[in-house]
C-alpha cells in the first residue's frame, strides 16, 4: 500500500510541475530545395535543433566534417551524391564563408 501511495504522490507531483515533453515539430528548417532530404536522412538518428545549434559559425569544411563523421562513423544511411547535397544546404542555410 506504501509504494501505491509513493506512486500517486510522484505522478501528481509531476502533474503539478507542469512537466512538459519536447515538441520536436516546432523546429524547423531553413525552408530550401534541399531541405526534405535533410530531414529525411539527419533526423533518423537526430533532431533538427542540432543543426541549428550548429549553425552561423561552421564553415564548408566543417559541414563536410560533420556529414562525413555522420555516414563514416555513425553508419547514417546516406550515399555521396546525397552527401554533398546536404554540406551544400548547410552551408548554404547555416553556415559561413
């Protein structure tokens, strides 16, 4: 019967707090001709919001790093062509030259 009463206390508690989860679908990308594809294949494995926590200070080469790190290293389902059409977003969107 405790733990029942522990249980009731911790779930309204959390009601009380107003908490709340993350509403990824609020974040949204830099509208482009490559922006579909961007969401498709990043935010398999992420959310866009890091995109943008990355944006307006990476260069081309850092662009290149990230994806190149995302395919190689983490296995991200995306081939060359798909590649360097999303370096060529990001940094056309977010970042600089």
């Amino acid at each position: 019967m405790r733990n029942v009463s522990m249980l009731s206390a911790v779930f309204l508690g959390l009601c009380i707090s107003g908490v709340t989860l993350a509403d990824e679908s609020k974040v949204a990308l830099s509208p482009d001709t490559d922006t579909a594809l961007v969401m498709a294949r990043c935010s398999i494995c992420h959310s866009a919001d890091y995109i943008q926590m990355n944006g307006g200070f990476l260069k081309r080469a850092n662009w290149e790093a990230e994806v190149k790190k995302m395919t190689k290293a983490f296995g991200a389902p995306v081939n060359d062509e798909e590649a360097g059409k999303i370096v060529d977003y990001l940094v056309r969107q977010y970042g600089v030259e």
